[in-house]
C-alpha cells in the first residue's frame, strides 16, 4: 500500500511560497510529510500564513526571505534551510515575475528583471540545492514553467524567453544529474486563478475560459497535485519533461 505521507523525513524549499501557486504547493508538500522553508521576498505575512497552515496540518515549517537574484541571499537562504532541518531533498523554483509590453515599447529594465527574477534565481536556486542534492544521491528539482513557454504571448517577450528558458534548464539539469538520482522537472501551468489571472475582468476570464477544453480556468492545488506526485519517490524515473496543467488548453 502506498503511504499516506510519502515525504514524510524529506525537506522541501518552495520559492515565492507565500503567492498562490507556491502555497499550494508548500501545502500539499506538507501534507504529503515533508518540512517546508516556505520562501519569500516581498511580505513575511504571508509567507507565515502558509507556515501557520502546515502546523495546523501537523507539519513542520519555517519562513526564509531571500531576494533569488542574489547569489549570496541564495546561498543564506540555503544555509538557513540547513540549520533549521539539515538539508534538502526537494526544490519548488516557483517565484516569479511579469512586466508586459509589446516589444516595440519593452524597457530594458523590464527585460532584464523578468530574466533575472524568473531564470537566473532558478539557476541560482538549482545550482545551490544540486550541491546538497548530488552528495544525498536523492533530489527533486520542480520548476514552474508556463505554457507561455511553449507556444509565446503577444506582449509577453521578456516572460515567454524566461519560461522557455526554464525549459531548457530542466532539460540540461535533469541529463546532468540523473545519475545520482536526482530528477529535474518543469510544470508549465495554462490560466491558474491566482494572482495576475485572478485580477483579470469577468469578460477577459470569459473569454480564456471559452479556448479551454475542460471549460474552466485551473486552480492552484491543480498545478500543486502534480508538483506532489512528482517530489514523491514514485515518480523517480521521470526526468527532464515538461508537463502541462493547462485544462487541455495547449493540446
Ligand atoms: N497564475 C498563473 O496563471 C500562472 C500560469 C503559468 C505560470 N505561472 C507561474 O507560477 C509561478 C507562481 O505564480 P503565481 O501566479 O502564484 O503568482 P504570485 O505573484 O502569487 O507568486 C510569485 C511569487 O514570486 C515571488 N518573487 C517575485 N520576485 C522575487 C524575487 N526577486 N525573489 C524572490 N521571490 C520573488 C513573489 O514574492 C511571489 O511570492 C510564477 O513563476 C508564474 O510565472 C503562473
């Protein structure tokens, strides 16, 4: 029989923990047994809501600020998981930015943040939890990708480069360190309610939800359901895919 709490003696870092998809995940990763670094930037708040949540649950958590650009607020954030639980078995890189415009009008600023928030904190964030993860010879690398990723978005240059690179991460990462047990994975969600989808009027959301096969918008526990299955040891001979949560929107 299949264990009810699979994770249970593993630790997890979910970045951007306290926005709607992280803290899904964070939740279910908890549920499942593991100790949760529920990893935030902007507000501690709500980062401790997630943690608040996990104990109620009966798990374990603590809140860790870091600024995923920053190598060395990286490698604290790691050092401080560490302290807290000994180390790391699974690492959600969900944190993530948008700032939209058509390429005609698209700063360089706005260019360079959404590369730098999105792929260079996943790179910073993958490189250090590898370390940790090669000498275990067990690891679960998850990435949230977008279906942005695959197919682009008008207005969404800077955010589709990122996501698509994040891909390509996965890929190389996954062929690097599948020998020592070490899978690397990205989930690339369709419109899931929460944070800029949620904000969308009741027209625009009408009119995504008419272009999805299942004929409704996704909820974050939908993206936080495979992230679960795919920390779990089952799913320790998938490597280096792309997985789409997407309502059969990109079929
Ligand atoms: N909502 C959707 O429909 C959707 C679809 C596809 C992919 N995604 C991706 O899912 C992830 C979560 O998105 P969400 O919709 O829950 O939004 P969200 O804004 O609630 O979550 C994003 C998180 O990233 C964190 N973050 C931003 N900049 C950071 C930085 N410099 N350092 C550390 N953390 C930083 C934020 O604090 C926040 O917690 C993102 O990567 C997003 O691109 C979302």
């Amino acid at each position: 029989m299949t264990s009810q709490r699979p994770l249970e003696g593993k630790v997890a870092l979910v970045t951007g923990a306290s926005g709607g998809i992280g803290g899904a995940i964070a939740l279910k990763l908890a549920s499942q047994g593991a100790s949760i670094g529920v990893h935030y930037n902007a507000t501690k708040s709500n980062a401790e809501k997630i943690c608040e949540g996990v104990r109620v649950a009966g798990g374990s958590a603590i809140s860790i600020h870091a600024d995923v650009t920053d190598v060395s607020q990286v490698n604290c954030m790691f050092d401080d998981l560490g302290s807290e639980y000994g180390s790391v078995d699974i690492l959600v890189n969900n944190a993530g930015i948008n700032k939209d415009g058509l390429l005609i009008r698209m700063s360089d600023s706005d260019w360079d943040e959404v590369i730098r928030v999105n792929l260079k904190g996943a790179f910073l964030c993958s490189r250090a939890a590898a370390k940790v993860m090669l000498k275990k010879r067990w690891g679960r690398i998850i990435t949230i990708s977008s279906i942005v990723g695959l197919v682009g978005n008008f207005g969404q240059a800077n955010y589709a480069a990122s996501k698509a690179g994040l891909i390509g991460l996965t890929k190389s990462l996954a062929r690097e360190l599948a020998s020592r047990n070490v899978t690397v994975n990205a989930l690339t969600p369709g419109f899931i309610e929460v944070g800029m989808v949620k904000s969308m009027t009741k027209e625009m959301k009408d009119m995504v939800t008419a272009r999805i096969p299942m004929g409704r918008l996704g909820s974050p526990e939908d993206v936080a359901a495979l992230a679960g299955f795919l920390a779990s040891e089952e799913a320790g001979y998938i490597t280096g895919q792309a997985f789409s949560v997407d309502g059969g929107l990109v079929l």
